[in-house]
C-alpha cells in the first residue's frame, strides 16, 4: 500500500513523480474540454427542442426543454471526464497538453478517482441556472493558484490527485 501523501512531510512529492502541469497548460487543457462541453450543450438543445423552440419564438426559452439539456449536457460531461480519467488521467485537452490527472501518493492513473474528480468539476454545473455552479467553477478552478505546493484545484483535493506533465 502507497504511504498517504497526508501523513507525509507537507511538501512531500511522491519519488519519481513528473513534473505538475503549469497554470497555463491546465488553463488550455480544460479551454479544449470546454469546447467538447460546448458540442455536447449544443447537441442536448437539438435533441430536447429547445433550439428550435428559440428559432421559432426570438427571445423566448422553453425552460422544460433547457433544463432538459442542461441535465443531458452534465450527464453526459459528467460520463466524459470521468470514463477519460479513470482510464487514462487524460481528457482529449489534457492529452493535447500533454498533462494528465495521477494519484498524489504514487502517481498513478487515477481509476475510481476520477469518478470522485470529475463529480466534484462538474455535477455543481447542475446549478447554473441559480448562478451557483458557474461561481464554484470560477472558485474551484482559481483555487489552484493558491494552493501550494501542489496546485490543486478543489477537485483534485476531493480525489486526492495533481495534474503532472506526461512528457515523461
């Protein structure tokens, strides 16, 4: 069994683990993913109605059909990340970046893990319409350029992960 990164020195890198990812690389990693997030909202209208309920009436929202694709949309995110980063640690961003999400006590790809991460990134986009989710997304996603030393965002604390280079 790993030693738990807790229990260690609080500085403690696990040996042999790469180099963590930069702002800027995890910054254009999820801008990637987002434009993924984008096709799946956009599909979600279409297939609700939605769109076309907007087309056919400018200026209105069927909120039924919103909240629909809202919930297919973070459903569908939600299976995204977390098929992609138990698997790999790689989302199609992060894998363009050449970053990937590991364990913090031994490096290792996440597994059941980014289950845990990818509900805390997104499941809170579920309150988007009340204004909550986007502020935690903005708080949670902020959250690694203080958090030190590990730069870890509120979803990787919640999964116990970093995101590292996997150029190595």
């Amino acid at each position: 069994m790993a030693p738990d990164p807790l229990s260690s020195p609080p500085h403690a890198f696990p040996a042999g683990m790469p180099p963590l990812a930069t702002p800027g690389q995890r910054f254009a990693a999820r801008l990637i993913d987002i434009v993924v997030l984008g096709v799946i909202w956009t599909v979600a209208l279409i297939a609700t109605g939605a769109l076309q309920y907007t087309m056919n009436h400018p200026g209105e929202q069927h909120m039924g059909k919103v909240t629909l694709a809202l919930i297919i949309t973070m459903a569908v995110y939600f299976g995204y990340e977390g098929v992609m980063l138990a698997r790999s640690g790689q989302t199609l961003g992060k894998r363009a970046l050449r970053i990937r999400v590991a364990m913090l006590s031994d490096g290792d790809v996440p597994a059941g893990q980014g289950w845990v991460r990818a509900a805390v990134y997104v499941l809170p986009g579920m309150l988007i319409p009340l204004l909550v989710g986007t502020v935690f997304w903005l708080v949670n996603s902020a959250s690694l350029l203080w958090d030190k030393p590990f730069q870890r965002c509120l979803h990787d604390k919640a999964a116990r992960t970093v995101v590292v280079s996997a150029a190595h």
